[in-house]
C-alpha cells in the first residue's frame, strides 16, 4: 500500500474534494500517478487516460488501496495517435459532462531515434507536443462549457536548454538529438498553454506546473531506450537525489484546488 508522504500538508492546504472529478492523463506512473493519490485521498473520483489497459490498472488497484471507496475509471488514450486522441475525446465527452479538473501530464522521454507516432511524426515531438495540443483543440469547447475547472498542463526545466532554430524541420526529421527533441517539445507546448494562461476574463483556470526533477520512470519505463543497465543506475541516482514525484504532484493538486488558480506557473525552489 502507499503512504502518503506528505499527507499532513496536504490536509492542511486542500479540502476534501467528495463529488469532484479530475482526469489526468499519464496517471498510471510518476507525477500522473501520484497526482491521483492525492486526489483519491481527499476523495476525489479519478479518471485515468492511460495508452496501457494492463498498467493502467495495476495503477488503479493502488490507487484504491488508499481509498477503497473511491471512484478510479479508466479511458484508453494514445498521445501518439490521432484516432486514439479522437475516440478518448469522444469518451471522455459523453461520459463525463462534468468535470473539475484536466492535468495534461502524458509524455515520454527518450525512445529510439527513428521511432514514430502512428500519423508518422518524429514520436517525441509528435507525441509530447503535436498529440497533446491536438487534444486541447478537441477538449477546448468542452473545457469552456465546465465554468471555472482547472487546467493545469505540466512541462519540464528541458524547455529553457535550446533555441528553436527552423521550427518546421522538427516535425519531419527524424535525425535530431532526441533530448533536444524532448526539451523543445516541452517548449512549445508551454508557449501554446501560456497563451491561455494570459487570457482575461476566461470561464477556465489554466496554469502551468514545472515539477522540477522528480525520481519518475521517466529514463526506465517502457517507451524508452536506454540500455537496461544505465536505466537501473539512472533509477537509483534519481531515487537518492531528485524528488519524490509525490512532491512533484504537490504543486499539480496545488493549482487543481486552489480557488484562483488562473494564469499561476507553479515551478520548485531553487534549481530543481
């Protein structure tokens, strides 16, 4: 069963949270994960947008070890692939009219160089950018038609490492450094969001959460292709010297609850 880490500040700073609902997409590992956690246990029904039915209830099983009374559905979401992204959209709509929060956390890191999305994009771009701002164009009525819900999209410190260059060669080459595929995927989704956040006068509270480094699967899950050696010793660095992702997810349940949330760009203390 996982414990709660940081159960006390959370009580002190977010109240219970009975009849609300909030999707999180990614939620089967790392911040998305533990976003959940400390949701459900302020009572908060959960759906999970997850590309993996088998770990994505793995992941719900835990989640109600915490609350076994707790609301955890989950929906199939491919990031990666438009017709996956179309039909989650369509799910989501129908069967839920009314939700309190979205967190736009589903990403990957490093896959192999010349791997692509279904549509035939570079993956991590296509995937981290193109496939998550597709679906904030398919969710945007639906965001607007739920007065005052949260949405809160969670980037990376990647963004600030590199220069943009010649913008289109990134959705269409396959030969680039995947991190700098990584960190400017993260960039321009953190442009686009901000758009939002600057808006006055919005029915929706968007903001922005920089989780700082945080000790995820982030170099060992299954989309990645370090070999399997430098993944185990990445984990470990990560483990002793990064933060809990259950810290990391603080500040996203943070901005989800917080009453004036709106145009608010969350980002750690110090360098990470």
């Amino acid at each position: 069963m996982e414990h709660l880490k940081y159960a006390k500040y959370l009580n002190k700073h977010v109240s219970d949270l009975s009849g609300q609902t909030f999707v999180i997409t990614g939620a089967n590992s790392g911040i998305g994960f533990y976003t959940s956690l400390l949701l459900i246990s302020k009572n908060a029904n959960i759906v999970m947008a997850c590309r993996s039915k088998v770990r994505a209830e793995e992941a719900r099983l835990k989640l109600l070890e915490v609350n076994p009374f707790g609301v955890v559905d989950i929906l199939i979401y491919d990031q990666a692939s438009f017709l996956s992204i179309d039909q989650f959209a369509d799910e989501l709509q129908g069967k839920y009219p009314k939700i309190n929060g979205f967190v736009f956390n589903a990403g990957i890191f490093h896959p192999k160089k010349d791997a692509a999305t279904t549509d035939g994009f570079p993956l991590t771009i296509g995937t981290n950018y193109l496939g998550a701002f597709y679906l904030f164009e398919k969710l945007n009525p639906y965001f607007e038609r739920n007065i005052n819900m949260h949405v809160v999209s969670v980037g990376s410190l990647a963004n600030i490492m590199f220069h943009t260059g010649k913008f289109y060669k990134y959705f269409t080459c396959f030969k680039i450094n995947i991190f700098r595929q990584y960190a400017l995927s993260k960039m321009f989704l953190m442009a686009n969001f901000t758009n939002f956040t600057l808006k006055e006068n919005c029915s929706v509270q968007y903001s922005l959460m920089h989780p700082g480094v945080a000790s995820t699967n982030i170099v060992s899950g299954p989309s990645n292709s370090y070999p399997d050696w430098f993944a185990r010793l990445a984990k470990k660095f990560m483990l002793t010297f990064m933060n809990h992702p259950e810290k990391s997810a603080l500040g996203v349940v943070l901005l989800l609850t917080k009453e004036n949330a709106h145009g608010n760009y969350s980002r750690p203390r110090g360098l990470l």
